[in-house]
C-alpha cells in the first residue's frame, strides 16, 4: 500500500542577479550552483551524509547513444517527445571538501545523470526493490527544476526590484 501523500505543494521562482556574474567568473553554470544549495541545505537540515531530492531535467538529449553520436544527430531541442523527466538526486557532502572540488563534483554528478535521464521512473523504482518505496517516498518530498534562466530573464527586465516571485500555478501531485 502507498503512503498517504499530504505533503505541502507550492512554488516559486528567485531571482539572482549575480549567478550570471558567477558563471561567467568562475565556469559555474546557475543550475549547479542551485543544486549544490539545495544539497548543503539537506544536509545541514537532516545531519545526514547524503541529500536525496527529486528534480525536472529538460528531458532534451539523444537518448541511449553514446555522446559522440550527438554531433552526427540532429539538434535534440528538436525532437519530438517528453520535455521533462523527473529524476531522483542523491549527493554526498564529503567533509573537508573544498567549495570548488565539491562544485566540480556536483557538476559532474549531473552530467553523468543526464546520460540516464530517460529511463522510465516505474523501472528505477522496480530496480530498487526494497528501497523502492523509500525513493518514491523521497521523491514527493522535494522537486527542483533548474531553469533559473526564468529568474535570470525577469532580473534584466525593468522591474528587479522583488525578492521573490510567485508565479500563478500549482504545483500538485496526486494522492495516491
């Protein structure tokens, strides 16, 4: 039987001005920067070693070829199919790491993710077995999308005078 879902659903979109200044500074891409927030935020908040998060990747990719093959392939945004996947994170904080090996890592962590970004949730969750139900569990706890392009876009118009922005949506999932 599946847990009783009752969790809170909302929102937002932030605007950071300077992730551009970041990127192109020090080679950080904004949506690394955001995961590696969100990662040292779990762990500060659980005392855990690992955060273990749900998040929407653009699902725009090849998928199942080998990455020399995408330079012999048409451009993926142009292929038909699913615009996002939902992919379950789980990143460790090692300690004494530096700010700039765990960035590289976290980097890295997420190209090597893309690479699976399209194997159908039901079969990562059946491949668990046991720990299935933890990671579907988990999955409804937090979900990130990392297009912090929206924020980015809004910071350069001519009102950037907000802290946060509430978009008009919900964000639900049913309960099951």
């Amino acid at each position: 039987s599946r847990p009783d879902f009752r969790y809170p659903r909302s929102g937002r979109v932030v605007g950071l001005p300077s992730l551009a200044a970041l990127r192109d500074r020090h080679a950080v891409q904004p949506a690394v920067l955001a995961r590696a927030a969100v990662v040292l935020f779990n762990v500060l908040q659980t005392g855990a070693s690992h955060a273990l998060f749900s998040s929407w990747e653009s699902g725009r990719s090849w998928p199942f070829v080998p990455p020399w093959m995408d330079r012999l392939l048409p451009p993926a945004m142009s292929i038909d199919g699913p615009t996002a996947q939902w992919l379950l994170n789980m990143t460790e904080v090692v300690p004494d790491e530096s700010v700039a090996a765990f960035l590289r890592r976290v980097a890295r962590e997420q190209d090597l993710l893309k690479r699976h970004e399209h194997v159908p949730w039901n079969r990562v969750v059946q491949a668990l077995r046991d720990e299935g139900d933890v990671a579907e569990t988990a999955s409804f706890r937090q979900s990130f999308v990392w297009d912090v392009s929206i924020a980015m876009g809004i910071a350069r118009a001519d009102r950037a005078d907000f802290k946060t922005l509430e978009p008009v949506a919900r964000y639900d999932w049913a309960d099951w």
